[in-house]
C-alpha cells in the first residue's frame, strides 16, 4: 500500500505543476531474464573489467573491494554500490567472502536519440519519421520554420498566454550537456536560469556557465523542454516550459554513450541537491537493454530511489520498438513515467495522419506493466535554438 500511495503522491505532484509538467509530453519485455552478471574478459589473469558492487553499505563495499585488491571508479551511495575494475581472481574472491552480494556489469547506456540523415531510406524504415518529405512540408521548410510547432500541438502556449511557463520549477536533465545559447541557458526575462553544472563522467561540478555538448542530444532535450526563445512571427515561445529553471548533468560522452556507474553517479548527485536546486523533474532521455526484473537491476534502483525521494522521473520507452515487449531500463519501471514517440508526418496542422514513429519501444514490459504511460511528438523533433 505505501508504494501505491507514493505512485498517487507523484501523480498528484504532476497535476500540480501546470506547464512545466508539460516538459513531460516532450521526450521521449518480456526481455531475456539472464543473470545480470560480469562480462567475461580475456584469458589474462591480469586483465580487468568494470564491476558494479553492490553490498550492505558503501563503506563496507569499498573495503572489501579495496582489501582484494580492486581499484574502485565510483561511489555509488544511492544504491549501497561502487564500481570498481577487478580481475576475475579478485570478482571471485569477492563472491567467495560475501555470498549475498550482487556483482553487475558496469553495462553501457545509450541517449534516446536515432542517428538518420534526412532523406535516408529503407523497406523498415518509413522515411516520413524524419524526413523525406512525404508531408505537405520539406524537410528544410520544417527544420526552419520560425516555430517548433509542438507547444501548440499540446496546449502549452495557451497556458503561456496565461503567464504559466514552469517559473518556480527545476528540471534536472541527464544527458551529454548544453551548448551555449541564450534560448537555453536564459529564461525569457534574459535571466541565467542554470542553476548547476555537474560532470558525472570526471566527477566534476561546472560552472552554471560553462558550455559544452560535444554531441547535442542534451542541447536538444533541453531546448524542446525549456526553450525560452519567441517566434518573431506571432511571440509564441518555442519550448514547453520557457522559465523553468534547469539542473544539468552530463553523463554521456560525444557519441551519445555512458555506462552504469556514471548515470547513476549523475542521479545520486541529483538526489543529494535535490533540496539545494528545487528539482522536481529528472529528465531520462536514454535507454538500455533490459538484462533482469525491474527490480534488480541497479540503474533501475538508482531511478526509483529518486523517485522515493519525491523526484518526478521521466524516461523514455527507448528505441527498440516497434515490436511488443521492447521497453528499455529505465522505462520499465512501473513508478517513473515513460514516454514513446508520435510523428505528424511533417504536417504540422493535420492530425489525420499522425501515427507511432516505427522505432518507439512497446510494452508490456516482462512483469506485465503496461508502458508507455504518454505517447508524445518525437518522430523528427526539431530544438529550436536561434
């Protein structure tokens, strides 16, 4: 009953945040039950491989893992957890001396975004979800017009005419960073609304002014989230929440990759600032193939922890889709919401054809919850930066 409870809490909390929910519309198994195990390496006594070590607590774990000889990467204090690099004679010694231990892959994350150049095309890909203009609209025609289109499509920009714009609310994004642009980093009174820096890969904090995204797909969350930019033709504003504040960790590197240990380094410290930053929104635009139960997997732990901390988690479905069952880590955790991906067929204002993108994940997930919770524009999402 409590966790029910918790869900209904959080769903309140949703109803609650006016146009900054918003930001929520615009992200985006039985899968294999094997054990979440160590990869193998190669035959050398000596080599090593990323372990996650999850034991009674972080202290605890750290000794052990130093006391065999391990060279530990990561606190994780979320999840009781460090990563550390160990050879398979040290993993064994570890297993040998606390049994009740859980020792994961130090497993790779990828960024919710798919890598096709406009006009690609192939027999399982139709080329309307990003671009050959099978629309009332090219591809240049769309890419550039002066509005994004999708405030308006969900009702955000009548809420903005009303003054709600997401003032007051932090959205804490997760991802590979922010190019250093006004109509990101600025809210629409001009003001800096970036309100921390966090480098989850050096371990690191950042200048709120230090910009960098050497692969753009936070850039690109950031500006469909929060972008406080007007359209010159009519002063709509081309984000959904253009004066929320905005938290940001940078987990992935330049080709839109992380592991294990560093997003949930990334959430750990989010969790930890909650309070500081008033974050009420982590934003998860990423997914990883699902290796056990919900439950047990420790990049899922990480996220429902946020979530018991109060946290709105948002992740998407991931792109594994469209076949049933495809819903990624962390989308399958039945407490966040996750999010799949619509297009319009680049014909912004007809509906009529309007239909699920061919890579957007599908449930059930293997413990039968139905995901995705929102189906929302993703199909060829346009971050309106100028």
């Amino acid at each position: 009953m409590e966790s029910n409870l918790s869900i209904l809490e959080s769903r309140k909390i949703l109803t609650n945040l006016g146009a900054s929910a918003l930001v929520l519309m615009v992200m985006q198994a039985a899968a294999p039950m094997f054990a979440f195990e160590a990869r193998s390496t190669s035959a050398t006594a000596n080599s090593t491989s990323s372990v996650l070590i999850q034991g009674t607590d972080i202290e605890t774990v750290t000794a052990a893992v130093e006391a065999v000889g391990g060279h530990v990467t990561h606190r994780l204090t979320l999840i009781d957890a460090t990563a550390a690099e160990l050879t398979q004679q040290q993993r064994a010694a570890l297993t040998t001396a606390y049994p009740a231990w859980s020792l994961h892959a130090n497993a790779a994350v990828e960024t919710a975004a798919k890598g096709l150049e406009k006009n690609t095309e192939s027999a399982n890909e139709p080329t309307a979800d990003y671009g050959s203009g099978n629309g009332d609209t090219s591809w240049d025609a769309y890419m550039n017009a002066a509005y994004t289109h999708y405030p308006g499509r969900i009702g955000a920009d009548l809420l903005h005419s009303q003054g709600i714009t997401g003032r007051g609310v932090t959205i804490a994004v997760l991802d590979s960073g922010i190019f250093g642009r006004a109509a990101l980093s600025e809210n629409t009174a001009g003001d800096l609304r970036v309100l921390a820096q966090y480098d989850a890969i050096g371990n690191k904090i950042w200048s709120p002014t230090f910009w960098q995204d050497r692969n753009g797909h936070g850039s690109h969350v950031i500006a469909t989230a929060a972008n406080s930019a007007a359209n010159v033709d009519d002063g709509r504003y081309n984000g959904i929440a253009p004066d929320a504040d905005v938290v940001l960790v940078r987990a992935f590197d330049r080709y839109g990759r992380a592991t294990y240990a560093d997003v949930i380094r990334g959430i750990d410290w989010i969790v930890s600032n909650r309070e500081a930053y008033g974050i009420r929104i982590l934003n998860l635009s990423m997914s990883a193939p699902v290796r056990s139960h919900y439950w047990d997997d420790p990049l899922n732990q990480a996220v429902m922890a946020a979530w018991h901390a109060g946290i709105v988690v948002v992740a998407s479905a991931g792109n594994g889709g469209p076949d049933p069952m495809t819903v990624g880590v962390p989308g399958n955790v039945p407490y966040i919401i996750t999010v799949g991906a619509m297009t319009d067929s680049f014909t912004a204002n007809d509906e009529t054809d309007d239909r699920l993108t061919f890579f957007s994940a599908a449930g059930p997930t293997a413990e039968a919850f139905v995901k995705p919770d929102v189906i929302a524009h993703g199909g060829q999402q346009r971050g309106q930066c100028r």
